[in-house]
C-alpha cells in the first residue's frame, strides 16, 4: 500500500515526464495489436484459401460448348474433381455488373464479347490442383489458368514480408520505449538520491526503495498498452464493415471477443516485463 | 554493548581514517568522542551503522557481528541504532512530524502503532508545536531535537549523535545536552562525537579522545552507567 501510494505521489509530482513513458509504451503497443491483427487475419485469410484447392481455366473465344463438353468429360475420368462450374459469357457479364453495379461506367465499356468463359474445378485435395491444371493448360481451348496455388503463395509472400517489417517495427520501438522509461525512472531515481541515501540510512531493505519505482514501470507499461490497444481494436471494429466487404467469403467477421482479451492478457504481460526491466535497470545504479 | 577490537579503517585512496582502535562501551554509558576535525569519528559512527566496514579488526554490537554481518541484516541492525547525524539528514520536503514517522515507514510498522509513538517522541523532546513545520522553517535548534526525536523512533538501544551541538549557541547546546542526557537516564547508550570542550569538561563522562585515527586517550568519568530500563519505563 505504501508503494503504491510513494509510486502515486512520483507520477503526480512530475505528470509531463509520465505522460511521455506512457505515449511511448502507447506506441509500442498500438504497432504491436496492429500487427496481431494483420498476421493472424492473413493467416486466416491463407487457411481459408488453403482449405478450398480450386482452379479455374478461361477458354479462348474459338473454344465451342462441345469442346468444353469433352474437356469437362476428360476431367472427370481422372477422379480427382469433386465439382466443376461452367461459367458462360454472359454469367460472366452478370457476374461483372453486379460487382461494379455502382460504377455505370464500367458497366458501359464491357460487353459479353470481351469477357472470356471460364470453367471453375474444385478438387478433393489440394494436391491435386498440380495434375487438373496441367491438363487444362494442354488443352487448345484454354487461354489461361489460375488457381489458388498462386494466390497463396502470393499472400504468404506479402504475409511475410509484413512479418518481417512488423517484427523490426516492434523491436525497434520496444528498445526506444525501454529507453525512455529508464530515462524517466532513472531522472526520477536521482531526484529523490538524497532521500534514497537517507531511507538506506534508517533501516530500509532495498526492495523498500525499489518497489515504487517498480510500480511505477509497471503501470506506465500497463496503462500504454490498455490505451494502445483500445485505439487498435476501436479501429478494426470501426472498419470491420469495409474489411467484411472487402474480404467477402472469407470467415474472418465478426472477430471473436476471446481473440481480443487474449491479445490484451498476452500483451500486458509483456508489458510488466518490459516496466519490470526498465525500471530495474534504472534503479541498478544506486542500488547496488 | 560496543566492543571495538583491533580496528583500522583505511579508505582506497590510502587515507587512514581509525588505526588499530580498541575500547568497550557498556550498555547505559553516555561517551563522549572528542578529537579535531578529520580525526576519525564519523567514520567511528559509519563503522557502528555498518555504512562502512573495518580494513581490519573486529565489531561487534551486543550480539551482532558488524565485520560479517549480511547485506540483507544491515537493516535490522540500524532499527537497533539511533543516529543523529552531523548534517540531520532530514528531508526538507516533509514535515516535522513526517520525518519522525519515516523511519516507522520505512520499517513497516503498523502505521497506528508509528502515529502513537511518534505522538510520544515529538512530546518528549518538546518540539510538538512543530510537527506541521517543514524543517526550514525551524530553528538550529529544534531541528536538532527533531533529528533527535527521529532517533529515537525504534526507540534504540544506542544513539550515535554526530557533533549535536555543533553549529548551536551555549544556551541550546545545553539544552541539547539535556534531552540526551534525559534519553541516557532512560537506559540508552549515548555516544557522542563533539568538540564542545566546555560541555565535555562541564559533564565528565567518559572521554575517548581520537587523534589522526588513533584512540589517545580513554578518560573515565564520573558519570555513572544508567540502569536499562524498557521502552515504556523509559518513556
């Protein structure tokens, strides 16, 4: 109780130096739930391709609807399809106009013509992608072939990448947050040298003198991230109806409260570390 | 009470500050410590509070060990000590009546149990009309009885007071004198350091006389050892 209430006296006598350690930890934390976010939804978003192995093969204009007939026929010997749709010109035209419905102008520049047919191949397993597309791509008829292949590679790529830069991010601001909480403690620390010098005089423990400097690490670190990750999570809330649209198909939405309370509980966690260990080190030097 | 045995404390920068220093002081002894300035008696006291220890030699306090005595035991050791020291060392953001309670504070005791004693203390060394007064705005000598009063929170077996009249006029000085000898009366051991030749002369307690860190001279006086009584006899 005592600490707590020398820790509340420390920040309210210098508010400016506190609000600086808890802006940065804010910071710190903010990328950090950011991050989260983006690495599990696009891990989310990978799964969701991985568990759906389709291709698709878009045929030339030449192709007639008995060649895609026997194309459909010769695919399905193979056992491996587990479903295919046919997509004509103008399913694929409807298709176009209800994507871009708010948008006359695009609707006025495409025709059916334009727009090639295509048929969409689910496979029973991914593995199986491999065999069906090279036997679509053989085909004379075929103009080109996609499947999810690419498109994961693609993501896990940028996946990465965004891994990476985040992890650097992250590291860079936790080390400049550790610095400046070790500045603030550590000023703060020689403020009050005399009184420390006086305090080991009268009999106390050095953990007497250390507790409210720990506390005081602890709960700067705890409130930055609190702040950092209301602002992170108010912010995928607010645009999750954009993410929906954008995502559609994918079960990302609505995101689960669990998923978000764990990010919290791991990250003030991290947080008392991070306070714990600046505010140790600050105190080190005359505590020895 | 206090045994010195052989002691030498010399500093790294090769200065000698107590060479081979020997005595005993009983318990209920009031001693003065007289010598010049940088003879060696504030680092007599630092070496009693274990703020410093001995090159050489053995210290030993009533049961406690000084020489080899744990970092983690040095606290309790000084709840045993009470000190006045020569600069007060008292922090001049709190009150009076704050600075008293701090060492209670910071020894974790039960805060109704710390008012209570502090009440008594503050009473006792007649500063209780200013316990609300922060310690510039208090005379030398009240801030000496406050440094005093401080001492006395774990109500100690011994107080060390270093140089207590040192900056004060006669008339305070004596008035100083008194309180201590009053907490002396009480069964605390009293070791003082000073320069005060009139007060040493005027009392005739015990004298150890340190000259360029050697004990010279150990002058017994006539002054005779208070019986030791409990806390609240004392008080």
């Amino acid at each position: 109780m005592k600490a707590t209430k020398t820790t509340l006296q420390h920040i309210r006598r210098s508010p400016y130096q506190s609000l600086a350690a808890v802006s940065i930890m804010m910071l710190t934390f903010l990328a950090i739930t950011v991050f989260a976010f983006i690495v599990f939804g696009s891990s989310a978003v990978i799964n969701f391709f991985e568990s759906k192995p389709q291709v698709t093969a878009f045929f030339k204009n030449e192709a007639t609807q008995q060649n895609i007939d026997d194309l459909r026929h010769q695919l399905d010997q193979t056992g491996m399809i587990s479903s295919s749709k046919f997509v004509s010109k103008e399913q694929a035209l409807e298709i176009y106009k209800a994507q871009n419905k708010n948008d006359p102008l695009l609707l006025d520049l495409v025709t059916a013509d334009i727009l090639p047919a295509s048929l969409e191949i689910s496979t029973t397993q991914i593995e199986d992608l491999g065999p069906v597309s090279e036997i679509l791509q053989k085909s004379p008829y075929v103009s080109e072939v996609v499947y999810q292949k690419d498109i994961v590679s693609t993501l896990t790529k940028w996946t990465n990448a965004l891994r990476i830069i985040g992890v650097i991010l992250i590291v860079v601001l936790t080390g400049v947050s550790i610095f400046i909480m070790m500045t603030v403690i550590g000023f703060k620390v020689s403020q009050k040298r005399e009184e420390i010098e006086i305090m080991k005089l009268l009999s106390a423990t050095n953990w007497y003198i250390r507790w409210p400097f720990m506390l005081e690490g602890i709960l700067y670190g705890a409130v930055g991230t609190v702040v950092g990750w209301i602002i992170a999570t108010g912010g995928l809330l607010y645009f999750s109806p954009y993410l929906q649209s954008f995502l559609s198909g994918i079960p990302i939405f609505p995101v689960s409260p669990i998923f978000f309370i764990a990010i919290l509980v791991g990250e003030l966690v991290l947080a008392i570390l991070l306070g714990v260990l600046a505010s140790s080190l600050a105190v080190l030097r005359y505590l020895k | 009470m206090i045994q010195f045995q052989n002691v030498t404390k010399q500093y790294p920068t090769g200065n000698t500050a107590l060479d081979d220093v020997t005595f005993t002081i009983d318990r209920g002894e009031f001693v003065f410590v007289v010598g010049p300035s940088g003879s060696g008696k504030t680092t007599l006291f630092r070496l009693l509070i274990r703020d410093a220890v001995p090159s050489s030699g053995s210290i030993h306090i009533g049961d406690w060990d000084l020489v080899n005595l744990p970092k983690n035991k040095i606290h309790e050791l000084r709840k045993n000590i009470g000190v006045v020291f020569q600069d007060l060392k008292l922090l001049r953001d709190r009150t009076i009546y704050e600075n008293i309670m701090f060492p209670l504070e910071v020894g974790d005791i039960d805060s109704q149990e710390a008012r209570d004693r502090v009440e008594q203390i503050i009473e006792r060394v007649g500063i209780a009309e200013h316990r609300d007064k922060f310690p510039v705005q208090l005379s030398g000598g009240e801030l000496q009885r406050a440094a005093i009063a401080r001492a006395l929170a774990f109500s100690p077996e011994i107080i060390l007071a270093d140089e207590p009249t040192g900056n004060l006029d006669n008339a305070t000085s004596w008035e100083i004198i008194k309180l201590l000898q009053d907490i002396n009366a009480s069964g605390t051991t009293i070791v003082m350091a000073t320069h005060n030749a009139d007060i040493v002369n005027s009392l005739r307690n015990r004298t150890l006389v340190i000259e360029k860190g050697k004990l010279t001279k150990d002058q017994h006086g006539k002054h005779k050892k208070a019986e030791h009584k409990t806390q609240d006899e004392g008080n």
